[in-house]
C-alpha cells in the first residue's frame, strides 16, 4: 500500500508513475488528499479538545483545594460537555481514517523506473535467454499424451474425484513430482534461504497483507465459513509471518523458502492454452521470499534472478527471462522478472515463475519494519519474492523436451532424487 506521505509530497508524480501501469490514478487520488485533509481536521480538533480538557481537569484539583467548590464544580460539568465532544470527534477521526484507507488500498504500487510501458505480454522485454530448445521427432508428443503413454498423471481421474485442473499424479510421474520439489528446497537451503512448511490456509488480515486482498479475492478459494483463504502461493503465509514486527538492521537480510500446494480458481480459463499442466487449480510450487534493506533490494532482485536461472541451468532446460511491461505487472510489484521454459512438442514458450520487489508497498500493509542501527527508528522494510520453481509447466517440458520413441530421460541433477534416469512406456 501506499503511504499517504508518498501521495501528500508527490501526487503529480504518483499519477504520472501509474499511467505505465495503465492505471488512472488522477480522480482517487484527489479523493485521498481530500480525505486526508479531513482527517487532519478533525485531529487537530480533537487534539485541541483533549488540551482543553486536560487544562480544566488540573484547574479543578487547584479549586478544590482553595475550597472554589462551586467553581470546581462548574468545571467538572464543562468536562462532561467536552468528553462529549471528544467522543464524537474521535469516533469522526475513526470513520475518516477507515474512509483514507479504502481510497489507499485501491492504488496499485508504484513501478521502478525501468518497468517498459506497455499493454499485455506481447510488450514485455526479453533481458537474455540460455539452453538449447531440441529438435524433436516428427511424430512427438504433448505432455498430456505422455502422461497417458507412460502412466504418470491421470487427468480423467482428477476431474472424477474433484474436478478439471485437479489432476492426480501416480507411479513416476508422482516421484518425479517429489524430487523436483526436493531438489528446489535443497537448492534454496544451500543458498541460505531457511526452509518452512506453513498453513495452506489464511485469514484475510494475511490475504490483505500481501496484496491479495481485495484486489484478487475472485481469484482464491474462499472456506466461508471460517472466513479463510485457500493459498495462492506460500508468498502469502512466509511473508505474513513478519508482520506486525519490527527486525533489527542486523537481521536483514531474512531469507525463507517453502514448498506448498497453491490453489487459484483461474475463473474463465478455458482452451487449448490451458491443456494439460498448463493451468491447473491445484499446483505444487517452492517458493522463496527476503525481507532486505531499501537500499539492497534491487541488487537482492538480480540475485534471486540468477538464483532461479541457476535452477532451470541445472535442469538443462532452454528459457529466456523477461521484464513484465507496466500493463502485464501485478497489483503489488515494482518490478518483476518472468522466466519461460520451452515446450518443444507445443512449440510454444511456457512461464514457470515471477520474481518481483514490492519495494514498501507489502511492508505498509504488514507493519513490517526494521529498527535503523543509527536513529534506532522503525522504517519499512522491502520485501521479494519468487517461484523457485512453479512445477506444473516446468514438468510439462522436462517431459516433452526429453522424450524419445522409447523412453523419457531424466536430467542428472534429478538422478539422486527420482532412483532412476528414464521414464520407460507403460511403467506403472
């Protein structure tokens, strides 16, 4: 969220910033300076209220004690009209600040300088690229098609027991799931992220911490009756484990990892683009967060870059890395970096995570500070986050990519993982 400082000492500049997002930020803003405006008013009033009642609560001690009984007494009913007055200034104060904070809660962050302009994914700017996209036999096929040939995932079976984009992973396909997320969370752990397993469930006080909420509530599975939210990402609950609290300086930076299941209800997704693994409702994915210091963040962003590129190295998989436009970027992001894998048998480039600074913007929510070593002042940290890595589509071309007439390979880095080096036909 952003800070009402931010918008009171740079409002033109707000406005002009959001315009890359394709945001109009002009009339809501002017809402919000408004409702600051009345919000200082009416704390100013009740500041100079409470003044005067504490001047007339000290004069009617001095009063009584020069036995001005009836002049004390006088006083004492002054304050019972002031207390009034006070109690309904505040309860104003209280009805202005929740007006303020509905107006911030519908600005989207602020995007760096470098975000590209641009509309869609078609504007997005390719920052470098790696691996080797194969060449394939003619008669190759889609990972569905694997899936079915090899007995590794059974989409049919999925859309019995739940429903489409709930499929079910079995025999080697399931172990291939269980070591790609081992192998994430070991790679993570080796570069100092410390490793969590957390609740797959949220209140809506973390859903709004991070940014999901109100902004994407359509898109999560809601259990209505205890009022929580099924997670979209383990962004959600390792981010939301710092709010409320103040670190030191010295702390940072907070490096955490964690594998989770995700869900999304992706409402309206529909078609070929979403066949398969492509867009699923339920999905594995390892994630990693940081909680760093304003002035790291953006050489911790090209480390967390290189960390997940690392990642797709090892897995010898052919990927390009691109800079979201301001018309493709989340609610919350001042940055983000997308790296897409290759699908040689769809012949088409598949997106497997986002790496993004927030910048301030979760930390406003959340109450996340740390405590300057100099000043000893609570400031707002910034916080980072990636997919290291999303499973479904990177599974999706190791499958594709690797297959033979006979058989599918399985990369080396995995070998210790999966016990095994091939997928052969009908294994079960």
């Amino acid at each position: 969220m952003l800070t009402i400082n931010q918008i009171r000492d740079n409002s033109e500049k707000v406005i002009e910033r959001l315009k890359i997002k394709n945001f109009d930020a002009a009339k809501i803003i002017e809402k919000i300076l408004k409702a600051d405006q009345d919000r200082r008013r009416l704390q100013g009033e009740a500041d100079s209220k409470q003044n005067e009642m504490n001047t007339i609560s000290k004069e009617i001690g001095m009063l009584f004690r020069q036995g001005k009984t009836g002049e004390a007494n006088n006083a004492k009913e002054k304050t019972g009209i002031i207390k009034e007055e006070i109690k309904q200034l505040n309860q104003k104060l209280s009805d202005s600040i929740l007006a303020l904070d509905e107006l911030l809660v519908q600005l989207p962050n602020l995007p760096h300088e470098t975000v590209p302009t641009g509309r869609s994914s078609e504007d997005n700017e390719e920052i470098r690229s790696g691996g080797r996209i194969p060449e394939l036999d003619k008669g190759a096929l889609a990972h569905w098609d694997l899936a079915a040939k090899y007995n590794l995932i059974d989409f049919e079976l999925g859309n019995k027991i739940t429903g489409s984009g709930f499929p079910v992973y079995r025999g080697d396909g399931a172990k291939l799931q269980r070591a790609l997320i081992n192998f994430f969370l070991d790679e993570n752990r080796s570069a100092g992220y410390e490793e969590f397993l957390p609740p797959l469930m949220v209140n809506e006080d973390s859903g709004f911490g991070t940014g999901q909420l109100p902004d994407k509530e359509g898109q999560m599975y809601h259990v209505t009756i205890d009022n929580f939210y099924l997670i979209p990402t383990a962004e959600v609950p390792v981010t939301n484990i710092y709010r409320d609290v103040i670190v030191d300086e010295d702390e940072l930076p907070i490096k955490n990892t964690a594998y989770t299941p995700c869900f999304r209800r992706e409402a309206g997704s529909y078609g070929k683009d979403v066949r398969g693994l492509n867009r699923l409702h339920q999905f594995d994915k390892v994630e990693i967060v940081q909680v760093q210091h304003p002035d790291l963040s953006y050489n911790t962003l090209e480390e967390m870059v290189s960390h997940v590129e690392g990642l797709l190295k090892k897995l010898e998989l052919p990927y390009r890395i691109v800079k979201l436009c301001g018309g493709d970027m989340s609610f919350t992001s001042a940055l983000t970096y997308d790296f897409e894998v290759y699908s040689a048998a769809q012949k088409k480039w598949l997106e497997v995570s986002s790496v993004s600074n927030f910048e301030s913007f979760q930390s406003s929510r959340l109450k996340l500070r740390y405590r300057d070593k100099n000043t000893k002042k609570p400031l707002l940290a910034h916080t980072l986050n990636g997919s290291a890595l999303a499973l479904p589509r990177v599974v999706a071309a190791l499958l594709e990519n690797n297959q033979t007439e006979e058989v599918i390979n399985i990369p080396k880095v995995l070998y210790p993982y999966t016990g095994f080096t091939t997928i052969v036909s009908g294994k079960k």
